[in-house]
C-alpha cells in the first residue's frame, strides 16, 4: 500500500473522540443513523451549531423517503440526539454533542432457536418455568404484531373528515371531505409523513394569515393549503396578535356602536 499526502484530499469532519466512543456504545437504527450522519456532515462539518434544511435535502443526500426521514427525526428527537426549531419557512436543526444527555434505545433479550429446543425437551422444573415464560413471551409479541399492523392499516387512510371539519369551522365554509380532489391533496402530504396536527397547524397558521384578507382569503382551499407548500405553511412562525380579536374588544363592540356624543 502505497502512502498519500492528505495535503490535496478533501475536507473533514471533526468528531470528538469522546462522542466517537458513545457512538460505538449507542445503538442507532440505520435509517435514523443516516439521517443523524448527514447532521452531523451539515453542522460539524462546516463548524456550525444549527443548520437550515429540509426533507427534501435529505432525501437526496440519504435516498431515504420523506415518510422515514420524519420517523428517523422523532426518533432521534427522541433519543436527544438532535434539537430541532422553525425558522421562517424552513427548520433548522442541531445535533447535540453532549453525549451524556443521549437517551439510548433498550436492548433487547433473544433467545437462540436451539436453546429453545433444547428447553422444551427438558423435563427440569426450571426448564418448564422457563418454556412457559418463552410462550408467554412469543404470545404477548404476536399480540402486539398484530396490534401493530392494525395501527399501521389505519395510519395508512387519513383522517379526511377530521381534516376538512377543522378547515370548515376555522373558515365558515363547506368542503366535503369526499371529493377525489381533495382526497388526493390531502393523500400526497399524508404519503410524505405529515400528521393531523400538522394539518390542523397549516389551516390555523394561513387563516390567521389570510382569513380577515379579501385576495387572499379565496385561497384557504384544499389545493392551495395542501400543496407542495405544505412543509413551508407547517412552519411559519405567526405572531399571536395578528387576526386576533380579544374577548374584552368583542365584548365592548355593541357599547361602542351605541355610543352617540353628546350635543
């Protein structure tokens, strides 16, 4: 083997050692894995702490679909790993270094097949307790597979009433959650991993937006807020006064109109 001079190859990413060995202690599934490798090329790599990025970006340096990068995130939310915030349109993420506060996932026990065997065969008190407890085990796993799969079926159909029950009582009109139109809208942003809160979030944020704007307000529709926007929609940041009215302002409303200055 032949030695070369790191003088003209590319750049680095800098780990610490001591992250390098919690990561070597840590189990990380291996889509999250990517997904927290390009965090960490996207934020260590250019001495950054928060880099701006979208499901799309990933999507094209992983090759992972939008629905697993969001469930890879939650993931690593969930495991400390990462730190996310809305910035404008987009949402910008942070992976974090302080590797003491990570939450690894639990292991989990098996049992070889021929161990198994070689306790059923067994006739030893403790052989039995210990193929009851397997069965049990096997038993309780298969009711949760199916749990499992039942959940996952239903997550598969979008909840299309819920949505547009919420887009009609946010705006005071009438979509009907059974057109194909808008079945389809709403079906594309489901595929891509979007939840009902999210949904609900985007018709809140754009009727606070839109609703009290006559151009604009033609727009709180089904094809304009579930389009390809949706993500930016999602993360707009809205300032709690804007197209609010306060209880006390609704209350004084009628005083006000009935006021007449005196002669």
């Amino acid at each position: 083997m032949t030695e070369t001079s790191t003088k003209n190859s590319p750049g680095f990413t800098q780990v610490p050692n001591d992250v390098l060995d919690a990561f070597i202690k840590t189990r990380i599934p291996g889509e999250a894995r990517q997904v927290l490798d390009f965090f960490i090329r996207k934020t260590l790599g250019y001495n950054k702490l928060w880099d701006k990025t979208a499901l799309s970006q990933i999507n094209l340096a992983t090759g992972i679909v939008k629905p697993s990068i969001v469930r890879a995130i939650r993931m690593l939310e969930s495991m400390n790993l990462i730190y996310k915030k809305a910035n404008g349109n987009i949402t910008e993420y942070c992976f974090n270094r302080d590797f003491t506060t990570w939450k690894p996932l639990t292991k989990k026990l098996t049992v070889s097949k021929n161990v198994n065997d070689h306790l059923r065969k067994s006739k030893s008190p403790l052989a039995k307790k210990l193929t009851s407890v397997s069965e049990k085990a096997t038993h309780k796993r298969n009711i949760k597979e199916t749990i499992t799969k039942d959940n996952i079926q239903k997550k598969d159909v979008p909840p299309y009433k819920d949505i547009i029950i919420h887009l009609n009582l946010q705006t005071g009109k009438t979509f009907s959650a059974e057109t194909k139109a808008t079945q389809s809208h709403i079906n594309a942003r489901w595929k891509e991993g979007f939840t009902l809160d999210d949904f609900k979030t985007v018709i809140d944020n754009k009727c606070t937006s839109w609703l009290h704007d006559h151009k604009m307000s033609i727009y709180l529709r089904p094809e304009t807020l579930f389009s390809s926007k949706f993500e930016s929609y999602l993360n707009e940041v809205q300032s709690p006064l804007i197209g609010k009215v306060s209880d006390t302002t609704l209350r004084n409303i009628p005083v006000l109109e009935g006021w007449r200055p005196p002669a």
